[in-house]
C-alpha cells in the first residue's frame, strides 16, 4: 500500500526484484523528441494506478545451461532494455495523442536470481501473478525459454482455462528429468495437476524440420495439440497461420499467453540466440506476430525468450526484440478498451 492507501505491486514485490540501472533509461532532454525512456515509469515511487502494461526481467540462463545449450542470455534484459529505451514512441499510422506515449508503462526491474533456478522460478511466478491480479499485462523478459511455465503458472492462478501460443523453432516438449530446463516448458503446461490448459488451446508455430524428435511431435499431435511447421508458414503465408493459431488457442478460454523464442528467426535478422538457424521467420513476421498479439484482446501475457547478447551482431537480435514490444505495443493500443 502507498499513502494514498493504493496497493502499490512494485513496492509488495521489492524484496524479491531489482530496480532497472537509471543508465538505461535514454533520454534527449527533448520534449519534441521523446524517447521510450522518456516515457515508461520506473522505481517504486513512479508506480500509479492506471499502470496497464509490466516490464520484468529474468536475467538468469541457468535453464539453458541444463539444456546443454550456449549460455549468455542472462545479459538478455538489460541488452533489450537499452535498445528499446532509445526507440521513439511515435509511428505514422497512430495519432500523437493516441500512440504508444499515451500508455501507462512500467518496468518492475528484473527478478532477483535464486540459489537454484526452481526459486528464480517461484519469484517470477509470484510477480506474474501480482501483476495479473491488479490488472497489469505483462511483458517478460527472458532469459532462457524455461520462463515460460512459471509466467503459465502465474499467469494461469486466477483462470480455469488458459491459451497458450508458442512461436519456436523447438517444440521444448521434453521431459523434464532429472531437472526442468529450457526445453520443458510446455510439457510442464500440458502435465500442471491444475490443467488450466487443454491441448486444443496449446498452438506450436514455426517448428523447423531436423530440430525435434519424432516422439515429441507425435506426442503432442495424439494429445490433441496444434503444430505449425516453418514448412507450412512458408507454403500458406504467416499472417494466415498465425490468425489460426490465436484463434485456436483462445477457443473457450479465459486469456492467453504467446511466447516469443526468438531462435524461431533466421540467424541473418537474429544472430544473437541460444540457438541460432540459417532458415526460420523473417523479422517482418515476428513483428506481425507480435502486432497480432497485441490486438487481439484475449492476451494477457508475452515473454520474449533466448536472446543470446554474447553473440549478438551489432545488437540486432536485442534491437529486433525491442521492436516486438514496440509492435506488441502498438497492436495494444487498437484493442477495444483501450
């Protein structure tokens, strides 16, 4: 609670997150040159009540480790943050006075590292659901892609049936023995003893061929899940595939979740991920994706996983998550009750 007697999430939630560095909060000193950093609240005391959209970070990549992968996007948040706080929230097709400078933005920091990645885990959780509980859309920040199901955790507490987008390269549908990791979000979703999410609302879109197993995509396909291939999305265009599978995942359900693995793009718009492919999404359809998403009024919830900055090139994967924001942002903005 503030002064005011408003309950303030930023200050319940301050012993387990750390405040975003000021240093990444670009700013001209400009008024008719207004930057992100400008515009999106931050420390405890910025928080107000009309706070609609969360930023939170999870630099941890402890999940990839375990997954046998190339570690470094615990650097992710603090990389996307420094890119997106340089971008200006002014775009041509959206008057001044209705864009994105209009929203009530606030970035809660990111969650303190645990001893173990299971306690990470538990914070992340507990903040997500904080925030859903005061009616705060939040946007994660990750880290490896096992952020996903404590988000689906937190995410889906208040709600007795959830959707769930996966745009990923990787089904992540392994089993999570002896430990969870990066690739076992979604098999965790599927197999939560709360069964918030029923296979016909779990949609996989952009699984590359030569980078599953056959078990897991038969598995999935016999319990009643969605699968998109790259193969399909290249042979009947995105914006068509991508309709379908928000459509599907939010028949009968209360919200949805969509998840951005950023290793779902081709490695010449996005170098910089634990696992990196020559073939994969354009940049111009994850930023569709993300436009979609946020428009459509059932997502409560993205996370933005797998940016890897130690072999990023020229911060372009960073740069390119920060625009799936910005897009996600702008697709916000057209939703009815905004």
């Amino acid at each position: 609670m503030t002064n005011s007697g408003v309950f303030n999430p930023a200050e319940h939630l301050r012993d387990i997150l750390l405040e975003p560095a000021s240093n990444l909060f670009f700013s001209r000193n400009d008024s008719a040159d207004v930057r992100m950093g400008d515009v999106v609240l931050r420390k405890m005391e910025g928080f107000v009540p009309e706070v609609t959209i969360g930023l939170l970070g999870v630099p941890q990549d402890e999940g990839v480790r375990r997954n046998k992968g190339r570690t470094g996007a615990r650097g992710a948040p603090t990389e996307i943050r420094r890119a997106l706080y340089k971008l200006t929230p002014f775009s041509p097709e959206q008057p001044a006075e209705k864009g994105i400078a209009a929203l009530r933005i606030f970035d809660f920091g990111d969650v303190r590292e645990g001893r173990v990645l299971e306690e990470t885990h538990e914070r992340l959780e507990y903040a997500v659901e904080i925030m859903m509980e005061q009616g705060i859309t939040p946007i994660v920040l990750g880290g490896g892609h096992d952020i996903s199901y404590p988000n689906f955790c937190g995410f889906s507490k208040t709600a007795a049936r959830v959707g769930v987008v996966n745009i990923d390269a990787h089904l992540d549908f392994r089993n999570p023995v002896p430990e969870r990791h990066s690739g076992t979000s979604f098999r965790q979703m599927l197999n939560d003893e709360q069964q918030k999410l029923h296979p016909a609302n779990l949609v996989e879109c952009g699984i590359q061929p030569f980078a599953n197993v056959a078990e897991h995509f038969q598995e999935m396909t016999e319990r009643g899940a969605h699968i998109f291939t790259f193969d399909q999305i290249r042979a009947k265009g995105f914006s068509h595939i991508f309709d379908s599978a928000l459509r599907l995942a939010s028949e009968g359900v209360e919200r949805v979740m969509v998840s951005f693995d950023m290793d779902a793009v081709r490695s010449a718009d996005a170098p910089g991920v634990s696992a990196p492919s020559p073939v994969g999404l354009f940049a111009e359809d994850i930023l569709e994706a993300a436009f979609l998403t946020g428009q459509s009024s059932s997502v409560r919830l993205i996370d933005i996983a797998e940016v890897n900055p130690e072999y990023d090139v020229d911060h372009k994967t960073a740069k390119l998550a920060a625009l799936v924001i910005m897009y996600f942002l702008s697709g916000f903005l057209r939703r009815s009750n905004i």
